[in-house]
C-alpha cells in the first residue's frame, strides 16, 4: 500500500498519521517533504504509525533523519500509537530509547511541554571504529544510529572520495560498504591498501529494502563474529 499522510495542528504541535508503507524510495521522499513542508513554522511533531503496515532499512533511515534534523533546529519527534511490530523492529535495531514513544496521540502532544529526553551517554570504554559508505543518506541514516547503539564508533562516507579520504586518515577497526561498492575498482584498491587488518563487509543487495529489525540484527551478529574471528 502507498503512504497515506494526513496531518492536522494540535496547539503549537504538527501531528502525521501514516498509513501504508514507509519504506527507501518514494514513500521515505514523500514522509520526509512532508515534514519538512509542515514545519517550516514548528518544530514539534508527533508521528501516528498505528496504520504503518511495513518499514524497510531505509525507512528507518529516513525516520533517523527526520529525528536528527528536527533536534538540530530545536525541534523534536515524538512517536505514538506504535503497531507491535514496528515497535519490536526498533526494539531489535536498538532504536527504541533514541525515539520517545507514547500509546495515544493526546500523551505525545503533552510530552512537549517537558523537555525532551536527550540521548543516552555513549558506552564506557574504548569502541571499534566502523566506516560505512553507500550512496543513500537514509541506509546511512539507519547504519550509524543501529551501530553506534550497539557500541560502535561510526564514520560515514557517502561519496568513494570521502571514503578513501577516511579510510586513509582514521584507520578503521572495518569496513561496511554498500552492495553496490562491492564493484567499485576505488573502494577495492583503498581496501587492498589497507591491509587484512581492515575487515570489511558488504550490505545484501536487498539490505535498505529489507524488513528493518530483522536485516539490523542480522547485520550487527556479521560485525560481532568478524571481530570475534579476529580476537579483537
């Protein structure tokens, strides 16, 4: 099904109800104009996804990206009315404390009149370095926060200069590439140069389509084992 979108002005609030699919490509475009189009004024939204069907990789990307944006420019999103799946898939991607949500509509407007819940501290202790690179913002997006809340450091590259640029000056711990940097002569060249000591792994080609919980889990056991394999 298409994402539907209806919004509506509760106070000084934008609430989004979505109904369908929120997923990479023309659904994930069409959330993220949306949002931008209904706070140019505001910063305040609450997300209704009790009619979410599906969310992909990228569409958690997209909603990371919303998120980040808003509290960029002093703003905020708030989540309500969460279907039981798509609350285990943000439970599984270890989304579920960056994203405030709340069981009805009238409890997330109230929730912005208290200061929002900033993000949890960061891990105690030292962390292996990741940088990522793929073309899309929102597969980004969801790879920095998914990692990073599973104890990574991580860097991100959208373009393959910037990638040999970072992988040059930050010496990574590994490498997690895009399927479609597999056949990038340039990333293949910067990672023979640098060494077997930079592991890397590249993303199924299916990844930013994938259903979201279930590609993040898979994906943070891959990085585990391949550090468990090295003894690091």
């Amino acid at each position: 099904m298409p994402l539907e979108l209806h919004n509506k002005l509760v106070g000084r609030v934008v609430v989004l109800s979505c109904r369908g699919r929120i997923t990479a490509g023309e659904e994930g475009r069409a959330l993220q104009q949306e949002v931008t189009k209904l706070t140019l004024g505001m910063k305040s939204v609450v997300l209704d996804v009790a009619e979410v069907s599906f969310v992909d990789s990228g569409g958690i990307g997209v909603l990371v990206r919303i998120f980040r944006t808003l509290r960029s420019h002093g703003g905020d999103l708030k989540i309500c009315r969460m279907p039981p799946d798509l609350s285990n898939v943000l439970r599984i991607a270890h989304l579920d404390t960056i994203f405030e949500m709340y069981e009805t509509e009238a409890q997330a407007v109230e929730a912005f009149r208290r200061r929002p819940i900033e993000e949890d501290a960061a891990a105690h202790g030292p962390k292996k370095k990741v940088l990522c690179v793929d073309e899309s913002h929102d597969v980004l997006a969801y790879l920095g926060l998914l990692l990073r809340r599973s104890g990574y450091e991580v860097m991100t590259a959208q373009n393959v200069s910037d990638f040999v640029r970072f992988l040059t000056a930050t010496r990574p711990h590994g490498v997690l590439a895009g399927h479609g940097m597999r056949a990038n002569e340039r990333v293949a060249e910067a990672l023979r140069r640098a060494g077997p000591q930079v592991p890397v792994i590249f993303l199924p080609a299916e990844f930013s389509t994938a259903e979201a919980s279930e590609a993040g889990r898979e994906l943070v056991e891959r990085m585990g084992a391949m550090f468990t394999e090295r003894g690091e």
